[in-house]
C-alpha cells in the first residue's frame, strides 16, 4: 500500500497545517477582539468630530446626533453583557446548580446581551436610511456608514471574544513570555 492508500485525506496532496499560533491563539483572538472593538468607536469618533467641524451645515441640524451615540452605547453595554456570562452556567440546571434556574437566568442575559447589540446594529441602518439616503443629509452619507461599520464591529468584536473564552481556562492565568 502506498503512502496514499493509508491516508484519510480528501485531496490529493497534502494541505500544510500553519500551526504559528497554536499556542498563542486564544490571546490573538482576545487582542483581535480588542482591536475590533477599538476600530469600531475610532470609526465613530472620527464621524463625529467630522461632522463638528462641517461649517456648511445649517445650526440646527446635527449630522452625528444623540441617537447615534445612542446605537454604539447599546452595541457596547450588549457586548459588556455577553461577555461577562459565565459559559458554564448556560448548562447549570443540567449539572449542578438543580433546582436554582442558574441556565435561565444565563440564557435570559444573554439573550438580553445580544439582543442590545441588535439593536444597536438595527437602529444604525435605521438611522443611515433615514437620516442619510433618504433626507437632505445624503452628501454626508459617511457619518451613517461610520456609525453601522462601529456598531457592526462591536457585533463582531463580542462574537469573537464569545469564541475565544474557554469554559475550562476562562479565570486561568499564564505567565506572559517576550
């Protein structure tokens, strides 16, 4: 039999495996997460001060206004939310809390967690068709992208952090190595 025969591969030849964060790579995850996160605001803070410094701009009208800031603040109390449940609590009532509703309590929370950052997400479309497409603010469509694009990377950032936390490891601390 050749080499071939014994090997349970789909294709022909081999794929390499890239293992160059295998040991690191819940932190990478971590970081990314965090970097995520740091983009999606920098993207808002950045509409914002734009749309300050507009002088084209009738007084009245703010192009970044409070309910803006309003979807990014949600986005971010529903990752703070997500983020702070405990993984092994989600199966409790199954193992040893009996009896004590410690899973529905869990899975309401993160229900809430994600639904805050669903809505946080739905509200900044809402707020680029209304306010940018469809009103006399559509030269400055940019300010809604920016405020999808951060409530959008919060999502992402928290689906990311979600992943990289380890029910086993979750409060395990590692020595830190340059």
């Amino acid at each position: 039999m050749s080499h071939w025969e014994n090997d349970r591969s789909v294709c022909l030849l081999p794929i390499p495996q890239f293992n160059l964060f295998t040991e690191r790579k819940r932190d990478v995850k971590i970081y990314l997460s965090g970097a995520l996160f740091a983009v999606g605001w920098w993207f808002f803070i950045d509409a914002a001060v734009l749309s300050s410094t507009k002088k084209d701009l009738p007084e009245d009208s703010p192009v970044i206004s409070f309910a803006d800031w309003l979807c990014g603040i949600f986005s971010t109390l529903g990752m703070i939310i997500v983020c702070f449940i405990n993984k092994s609590h989600l199966v409790a009532d199954d193992i040893t809390y009996t009896g004590s509703g410690v899973a529905t309590r869990a899975r309401t929370l993160l229900f809430i967690g994600f639904a805050l950052m669903a809505g946080g997400l739905a509200g900044s479309m809402t707020l680029l068709i209304l306010k940018h497409v469809v009103s006399e603010y559509e030269t400055y469509i940019y300010f809604g992208i920016a405020v999808v694009v951060q409530n959008f990377l919060i999502m992402l950032s928290s689906a990311l952090l979600w992943i990289a936390r380890d029910t086993d490891n979750e409060y395990s601390y590692t020595e830190f190595h340059l």
